[in-house]
C-alpha cells in the first residue's frame, strides 16, 4: 500500500501496533506562487513500528508506505473528522500536481464536501 504525499490541515498523530509504515517526510521547496503546483524535497524517512511513533503539524508533508504481505496495524489520530479536512492537498511527485487529497483519496460525505463549497 502506498498513499502519495499529503498535508492534514491538522495535527496527527501515527502509532503502530504491528507491522511497519515507511513514511517519507517532504519540504515545499517552490515559492507556493501556483496552487495547482509543487516542487518537493525529499527530507528524510522514518520508520513507524511499535514504541516509534510519528507526529506532524497541519502543513508537513509526508507520503506512507506499507510493504509485504504482512501488512500494518497503526492508529492515526487527527486533531480534527476526516470528514472536516476537505482542504487538505495531495502532491504528485512526478507531474507536480497538487489536488485536494480527500477527494481523490479519501470517500468523504457529500455533506463535507457541501460545507466546504
């Protein structure tokens, strides 16, 4: 499993009960003058797996990685509903793109989408 670079327009938190969850952790590095584009830097990885957990501000950027058939079991704690982040951005890595992340990643309510215009 692989989810591409993203923001929370929150706090999160990220704890592993079982398996590992390979999350690499990005830097803007474009002036942010287009709003439908990024350049981002790979800054580091880091591994969350039991007794190393991760956390993030509303603007840091990461994207996460499970491999194997093993799989994971971690709980993501966000400081606000999924269903209240519409504004979160997704980042393609290779087209620059950026797109609202809820919407093509995320099955969030009509209603959510609604609120947020």
């Amino acid at each position: 499993m692989n989810v591409p670079p993203h923001n929370h327009m929150t706090w999160a938190v990220i704890a592993a009960q079982d398996g590992e969850e390979l999350n690499r952790i990005y830097s803007r590095v474009d002036d942010g003058a287009d709003a439908e584009r990024a350049q981002l830097a790979l800054d580091r990885e880091f591994t969350v797996k039991p007794g190393a957990g991760i956390q993030f501000l509303p603007h840091d950027i990461h994207s996460i990685h499970v491999q194997g058939e093993r799989g994971a079991r971690h709980f993501h704690l966000y400081g606000k509903p999924l269903d209240q982040l519409g504004e979160r951005l997704g980042f393609n890595l290779h087209s620059g793109e950026v797109m609202r992340f809820n919407a093509k990643h995320l099955p969030v309510p009509q209603r959510a989408v609604d609120e947020l215009g």
